[in-house]
C-alpha cells in the first residue's frame, strides 16, 4: 500500500459535563462543539499514512503549499481543563490543514473540469449543494456539512483530512484553478504560496463583498486585527479603492505588515490606553470627525471591539463580522438607528464566485498575500512551526511538504 507523510491531531473523546451530547455525535465522533468533547490534544506527524485515492466525483492533489490557520493553533491549545480551544465542528484524530494549494495528479471518472498538471486550490467548507441552504445559495451554512450524522460533508482539515499532508483528495466541486498565478508570479513555488492564501483571503473577501456587500470608493475603512484575515481585508480594501484604511492591531510583526499591504494607519490600542486615548477617538480624529463607512471585526474580541466601533460609526456604517467569540455582548441600538448603520454576520467563503474574485484579484496582482508570509517549515518539520505559531510572531507561517 502507498503511503504518504502527514500532519495529525488527535484528542480524547470526553465530553464536558453539560454539553448535551447526540447519539449521531457519538457514533460518528463528528462534534459541532469541540472545545465541549475534546481533551488532551496531541500534534502527530506520520510517516506511514495510506495514501488517498479519488472517488468518481474527486481529485488527488498532490500539496505544494498549506498555512497553518488560527484554529488549527486552537486545536492543540487548550484550557485549565485540558480541552481545545476550538469552538467549532471537529472530528478528531483528522490530517489537519485546509489552506492550501498543489497540483491535480488524478482525477475520478466523473470529473470534467479539472485535469492532472493543473495547479488549484480548494474550498474547506464541504458542502452538500442539495440541501435547502445550499440550494437557497447559502453554501457556507449547509445542513449537512453541520450535521453529526452526516459523514460525507463537513470541513476539511476539521472533520475531513487535510492538507498538511503529501496529497489530499477533495471533490471536484469545491477546487478552483490558480494556473494564472504563474503569469504574475516569476515562480511555481511564489504561486503556490499565493494560491494557498486564496482561502483566507476569501474569508476576508465574503464577509466584506458578499455579506456587507461592499463600500463606496473613497470610503473610511477600519480593520480590528491583523491577523492574516485582517491583512487580507486590509489588501482587499485597498485593491477596492479605500479612502484610508486604519488597522487596529497589538503585535508588531503584524503591525508592519498590515502597513506593508496597505494600511495608511496602524495602531496599537494598548499603546493608545497608556496615553488614554481610546480607538474611537483616533478613527474619528483620523476620518475628519466623519467616522468609519465600514468596520471589519477580525480580531474575535466584540467585548473590546464593539462598543469602539459603536462610537465610530459614520452615517450608513456598515459592520462585517468575521472574528469568533462563543459569547454574548450588550449592543446600543440606539446608535446604529441614529447613524443608519448595519452589522453584517459572515461565516465561510464559498460561493458567489468569491474564490475566483480572489484568484483574479491575485493574478492581476492587484493584490499580494505572499508578502504575509513570515516563516516557512517543511512538513517533516511541522512540530517546529507549531511551536512557532504557539508564540505568534508571524504573519503566516507556510508548510511546504
Ligand atoms: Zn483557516
Ligand atoms: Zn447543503
């Protein structure tokens, strides 16, 4: 049997007290709520792995590029308790990874689109397109990618094996081809690096287009973090033609680089409480009083960041939502009927062709998410770079297998 090298995590099935387990999450280990079920995470790197092979409806890609995101940061991290940080759906032991880019080395019968030697990269969200969700459009919230009892759809690198390995499998239907990344970039190895950012960058992209539906050229745009989704946001933002784009963001690795893509403003909020100004005050010192046409919340903090936001919204603001918080916050309405205001919640980055925006927007270099590349590891090397991420000192950090 063909074997391959990969990138594991596991943890103990041990649900919390409390969390109301189903027969399907235990059946099929598939838990929507995994820092409720999962403890003592480990981090396994393999060598002896089966090599995947294509269904009828599949691609064998064989991996030139895979980010380490946030959650898989949050799958080894746990609290006083020993359980994952994760909130979300997770099955676990999994081959991690879900932000990536390769090259189609077979393909399934049924597959007419793509073909080996293509370079592509591919959606996380594995969604049914039969469901009532999925057929109202609304991909990114399908029942059965959520669903227990489903094993057929979900997420990749969460309940599906990823691409922190040599070769992953995914169907056809949520790959997307970055050959014209190789007309912008000078290297197969810099298109493969943008092609695995494509995903992130969609994120940002969804929440902000999509979801939001966009801004006005010549609008004030605030990003709440620099993480790699807020450095997207910050590139889209520009690319879309902002009147100023400011960033609010405490690491200094990110601060450079949120400038480095595009920021006309960074600034640290701790560094502003010491001087006792608040964020507010320095968005409407900076917008001329006007305030902010839109806020991305990429930083997963609405305790800190709403209430500042609330104080800076200009006439017809718009809030997208992209950070994470399993937790209620108070909202002052009052603010948002006085400044005409909307808040946009945004989950995924699938359809509405938000993936091939992307690709374009890249291909055109319009913009460049390689520059947010700060570390790169190889595969065999993975314990190093998640020791690495745990410090989080990067921008990204890339594995290459
Ligand atoms: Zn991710
Ligand atoms: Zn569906």
């Amino acid at each position: 049997m063909a074997t391959m090298r990969v990138a594991i995590v596991d943890a103990e099935f041990a649900p919390r007290s409390g969390y109301e387990i189903t027969e399907a999450e235990k059946k099929t280990r598939k838990v929507r709520e995994g820092n409720r079920v999962w403890r003592n995470p480990k981090l396994i790197y393999r060598t002896d792995y089966p090599k995947p092979k294509p269904g009828p409806d599949e691609v064998l890609i064989k991996v030139k590029a895979c980010g380490i995101c946030g959650s898989d940061v949050h799958f080894l991290e746990t609290d006083e308790e020993g359980y994952i940080i994760y909130p979300g759906l997770t099955r676990f032991p999994v081959v991690i990874g879900h932000e990536f880019s390769g090259v189609v080395e077979e393909v399934g019968s049924n597959v007419q689109w793509v073909k080996p030697g293509d370079m592509v990269t591919s959606e996380e969200m594995l969604w049914c397109g039969e469901c009532n969700a999925c057929r109202s459009a609304y991909v990114n919230h399908c029942y059965l990618l959520n669903d227990p009892a489903n094993m057929t759809y979900g997420e990749l690198g969460f309940t599906h094996d990823g691409a922190m390995a040599e070769y992953v499998v995914v169907k056809e239907r949520y790959i997307w081809k970055i050959n014209s990344l190789l007309n912008r970039y000078s290297s197969e190895e810099k298109a493969f690096e943008a092609g695995s950012l494509v995903e992130p960058t969609s994120v940002a992209y969804h929440a902000m287009f999509v979801r939001a539906g966009g801004f006005k050229p010549g609008s004030y745009v605030v990003i709440w973090g620099a993480g790699p989704i807020g450095l997207a946001a910050i590139s889209l933002a520009k690319a879309a033609g902002a009147g100023k784009i400011i960033s609010f963001e405490i690491s200094p690795v990110r601060k450079e680089l949120a400038l480095k893509v595009g920021a006309d403003y960074v600034f640290d909020p701790v560094e502003l409480s010491k001087q006792g100004i608040e964020p507010w005050e320095k968005i409407m010192d900076v917008t001329g009083g006007e305030g902010a046409d839109m806020h991305v919340e990429a930083a997963g903090a609405p305790s800190a960041t709403l209430p500042q936001m609330q104080k800076s919204l200009a006439i017809g603001a718009k809030i997208a939502w992209i950070g994470r918080a399993p937790k209620a916050v108070p909202i002052y309405l009052e603010i948002f009927q006085v400044r005409r205001s909307q808040l946009f919640g945004s989950q995924g980055h699938s359809g509405w062709r938000t993936f091939g925006n992307v690709i374009r927007l890249m291909a055109a270099g319009r913009i460049d998410m390689t520059k947010i590349i700060t570390s790169r590891f190889k595969l065999d090397e993975v314990e190093k770079a998640f020791e690495r991420a745990h410090k989080r000192i990067d921008g990204k950090i890339t594995i290459k297998p």
